[in-house]
C-alpha cells in the first residue's frame, strides 16, 4: 500500500519485567532495600502481593528515569570523549587530561556493561554470549525473536483472517477446547493392586510429610536457572537472589502454610501462556507450541515439593 494508516499495527502491553542490568547500578540494592516494607499481621498472600505490586510501581518509574538518564550520560561522555581525541591531535594531552579521560571510559563501559546485559537477556544465550558486543546485528536478532512470534493473521476455515477481535475469539475457544478439564472416570484401581514392594516404607512416608526446612528452600534458589523467562510478576531469578536475606522469610511462611493446607494455592498457581511458532511462517493455531510461563515464587514452592518426592520416587516407579 502507498498509505499505512497504521490500524494493522500490533500494539504490545506494557509489561514490567525486572532487569538484571539494574543490579549493576551503584545504590540499587540498598534502595529496593528502603521499599520492601517489614511483614505485618495480615494475610501472608495479601502482603506478598501487596509487597510486589509497591516493589512495580516504584521500579517501573525508577527504570523509565533510569534508562533515560543512561541515554543522556552516554551520550556526554561520548561527546567528552570526542572533544579530547580533537585536543589531541593538536597537542599532547596533560596528566590531569589522561587522568580525566581514563574516568570518562571507566563511566562509559559502565554504561556498556548494562546495555550488553539487556540484550543478553532479550537476544538469548545462543545469539549473545559474554564478551560480545553490543552492536546492531544482536538488537536485529533481538527484536527478530519478538516479530516471529507475533500473530498478523491465521487461517480460519479455509480463509487467512486478520482482524484482531476474529484471531481472539478463535485462538481462545481452540486451547479452551485443547485445555478444559475432562469428567473424572468411574472407574478405579482397588487399593490392593499394589503388592507391598511397591508400596512406601514407614520410614520413607516419615520422611516425606516431615516439616520442610528453610534450607530446602535456600537449595532450590541456588539451584536455579538464572536466565529463564519471569513469570506475570515480572520478578526473575537475578531479582530473588539479590534480595534473599529480605524476602526468603516470606516464601518459607508460604511454604509451612502449604505444608499446613492453609495456603489459597490458586492465588500463586497462574501463569501466561505464550505462542511459539513450530515452522517459519505458521498460517494455523496447530502450528503454534504454547508454553506457560509461571511465577518463580510459585516454582520454588513446588521444587521443594518436588525434591521430596523425588528422594522416594525409585522406591515406587520401576526404572522399565
């Protein structure tokens, strides 16, 4: 088309996602610090979320500031520099000018540093690995990864649909159909089907419903992947481990309260299930692989879960 009114632009929600580069800047740790307010009487799930959404609020504008004052300092430095690679080709720089100038690149890398660190993040560890720069071509394939996913149009009935409200409605209703839960069956296994080498010891069901220990939780945090997607919250791994000492007491409370069946497990248990195309140009919803992505707090809880029955599982599956 000559004219692009624009109306088949797609426009992306405004999502907070914490970044690492953050971590990097001098004084952020302590200011976070400042923000989390100390644990009252209320509800644990209710001060967590309250807890998060204060820590969203005030990063999100914190950042939006940020990377606008790391634009304009970038580009004094730059301009810093400039002017003294001119002074000398004139003349000689002096002891207090090199001085200077070794102070300007330190900033500058500083700056670097954090940019490369965010491309990190949204390039992938294949595209950007450390000590790369950080050039056009990583920004290209960054941004390349977001388009592909990105769904303009399907095919619907034998015909390609672009309207936004249409590709709703039918992605919606085809993983609601995927998704919905089945009626339970009648028909069960009696319970004395196993025979009783299949079948717990006494020692080992002693040790599963044990109350689970700070360390447990402390060895999955250690334990994970630093470099996977956040879940809604935004929060990801690099967040958890910076702010530990602040925030591990309140995940271990949701776990003695999930040890207890007090814990309102559905307010943690959602995610966003992202579309990933299975080919280089899906025309179809069967050609997309939906992955669900889950808040870390949630994840941790159910690794701990998970490392417990793991330490029995042989017992009861048969490695055939």
């Amino acid at each position: 088309p000559i004219l692009d009114t624009g109306e088949n632009q797609v426009r992306r929600n405004s999502y907070f996602r914490f970044e690492s580069a953050w971590l990097l800047k001098e004084g952020f740790r302590e200011l976070v610090s400042q923000k989390m307010f100390p644990r009252d009487d209320i509800y644990i799930l209710n001060y967590w979320n309250r807890k998060q959404s204060d820590l969203r609020r005030f990063l999100k504008g914190w950042g939006f500031n940020q990377n606008r004052e790391n634009i304009l300092t970038k580009q004094n430095l730059q301009s810093l520099l400039k002017d003294q690679d001119i002074h000398d080709d004139e003349r000689p720089l002096t002891v207090e000018e090199w001085e200077k100038r070794y102070s300007l690149e330190v900033d500058l890398k500083h700056i670097y540093e954090m940019e490369e660190l965010f491309w990190h993040k949204k390039c992938g560890d294949q595209e950007l690995l450390q000590g790369d720069r950080n050039t056009e071509f990583f920004h290209i394939m960054a941004n390349g990864r977001k388009r592909r996913c990105t769904i303009t149009a399907l095919e619907i009935n034998g015909q390609m649909v672009p309207e936004k409200e249409i590709l709703t409605s039918h992605i919606l209703d085809y993983y609601k159909t995927l998704f919905r839960a089945d009626d339970p069956p009648s028909i069960h296994l009696s319970p004395q089907i196993w025979s009783q080498s299949c079948c717990l010891t006494n020692d080992q069901r002693c040790h599963i419903i044990r109350p689970f220990s700070i360390d447990e939780l402390d060895k999955v945090l250690k334990e994970a992947k630093p470099n996977t997607a956040p879940g809604p919250d935004g929060f990801n791994v690099h967040f958890y481990r910076a702010f530990w000492p602040k925030i591990r007491n309140d995940l271990f409370e949701m776990l003695l309260m999930l040890f207890e069946n007090k814990l309102d497990l559905k307010r943690l248990n959602f995610g966003v299930i992202s579309l990933i195309p299975k080919t280089s140009d899906p025309t179809n919803i069967k050609q997309f692989k939906p992955i669900c992505v889950l808040n870390d707090c949630f994840k941790f809880l159910n690794k701990v879960v998970t490392n417990r029955l793991t330490e029995v599982a042989h017992s009861v599956i048969s490695p055939t």
